[in-house]
C-alpha cells in the first residue's frame, strides 16, 4: 500500500513541478530580461519531469508528456495575444499540470 500511495505522491510532485516551471520559466525570464534564463528553467525543469515520467509511465508516456510540455510553451505565445500573457501561462500550466497528474495516475501495468 506505501509504494501505491508514494507513485501517487510523486504523481502529485512532477505534475507541480511541470506547471510550475512554466510560470517559473516565464517569471525568471520576464524579471532578468534575458528569455534564455527562462528557457534554461524550462530545459531543466522538463528533463526532470520527463525523468520522473518514464519512471513511473514509461518512455511513451514520458515522450507524450515532454510534447505536451513543449505544444504548451510554444502555444502560450499564440494565447498570450489573445488572454495576455500571465493568464496564458497560467492556462498552459494548468493543462500540464493537471494532464501530467492525470496520465500519470494509471502508472505502469505491473511486469510479468
């Protein structure tokens, strides 16, 4: 029973981290002025999670997720034209995060 509730705790974690790291990334690049310290929290932050993914969905997954992860960063730019670009970040973040918890979830069919 601990090893199911740890998966879904660090379900929990990586969803957080993939979401905050698009605000996070967004924040520090917005604050320093330079977009590269941005998209250096952002390169970090996904080679972490997609760590974390593989881990506990395996590589498809993971793979699926990292996608979803950069659709989201790059489709931020095309929603903040439209909602501003706070609310678009919080938006795309919210998509990763609540689709990483979700995904994630099912874990990995048991080997053997």
């Amino acid at each position: 029973m601990a090893d199911a509730a740890d998966r879904v705790t660090a379900g929990r974690v990586t969803a957080a981290l993939a979401a905050g790291s698009l605000v996070a990334g967004f924040a520090v690049a917005q604050l320093s002025g330079a977009r590269a310290f941005g998209g250096l929290v952002l390169v970090l932050a996904a080679a972490v999670c997609a760590t974390r993914w593989r881990r506990a969905a395996g590589w498809p997954t993971a793979a699926g997720l990292v996608v979803l992860y950069l659709a989201a960063f790059a489709g931020s730019h095309l929603l903040a034209g439209v909602v501003g670009a706070w609310p678009s970040v919080f938006t795309v973040a919210t998509v990763v995060g609540v689709t990483s918890l979700l995904v994630t979830r099912r874990g990995r069919a048991p080997a053997g």
